[in-house]
C-alpha cells in the first residue's frame, strides 16, 4: 500500500527522465543532420517540424510527470513520429553515419514509448487508488 499512497504526493520522475532522453537525444539527430544538409526549404521545414515536436515532447515530459494520461498518449504517438523518420534520413548519410542515426532515433524512441506506457499505467493505478480512498470516506459517512 504504501507504494500506491506515495503516488498521490510524488511526481512520476521515471517518465519524466526517459522524456528528457528523448528530447535530448531528437536535439542531437536533429543538429547532425542539420549540418550535413543543404540550404534550402527542406531545412526550413526540418527545422520548424523539430522545434514543434521537442516544444511538444518538453510538454508532454511535464504533464507525464503530474500524471496525465492523455499525454502518455502523445507520448506514444511521439515515438511513432520518431519511427517515421527512420525512414526519412537524408542520402547525405552513408554507411557508419546513417546506422548511427538510426540508432539515435532507436533508443530515442524506445524512450518515449516507454515513457508513455509507464505514464498511463501509474496514472490507472493512481486513479483506482484515488477512487478506492473515496470510496472508503464515503462509507465512513
């Protein structure tokens, strides 16, 4: 019991930490393949799509962290936006270079995956916690 009644009073630091693996590491893919590529409109949409999903996995790392299920979803679908763009690596890369990259966006998304599916499982139980406490008042009443 005492493990469910730390969850009303502790934030949940697992997802929180494995969303700040993913941002960190989005950051670094996105600034290796930034350098290699040329100027042009596919920087400019690289660049905006990367600024919106790390402002988003850096909302999503705060909310999974105060127990919202609903971001554990986004979270999840973060990790599927990652395995997109596995398929999505510029020609520039070859070999060593691009297996590399792959590796980034591999352990990245298992973070964020995992992150979510962790989220949604402690806030389900800290829901039925919750409604077992209300519950137990009620009948005190």
């Amino acid at each position: 019991m005492a493990s469910k009644e730390r969850m009303l009073y502790h934030t949940n630091k697992l997802s929180y930490n494995l969303c700040l693996i993913y941002i960190s590491l989005t950051t670094f893919h996105a600034i290796l393949i930034l350098r290699k590529m040329t100027t042009n409109y596919t920087v400019g949409i690289l660049f905006l799509t990367t600024v919106t999903v790390l402002m988003l996995g850096f909302l999503t790392a705060v909310k999974v962290m105060a127990y919202s299920i609903k971001y554990g979803y986004v979270a999840i679908a973060l990790g599927v936006y990652q395995i997109i763009q596995m398929f999505t690596i510029p020609d520039v890369f070859q070999g060593n270079a691009k297996l590399f990259l792959i590796l980034i966006l591999i352990i990245s998304t298992v973070a964020i995956i995992a992150s979510g599916i962790i989220s949604i499982v402690k806030t389900k139980q800290r829901i039925q916690y919750l409604q077992l406490i209300e519950n137990k008042v009620a009948k005190e009443k």
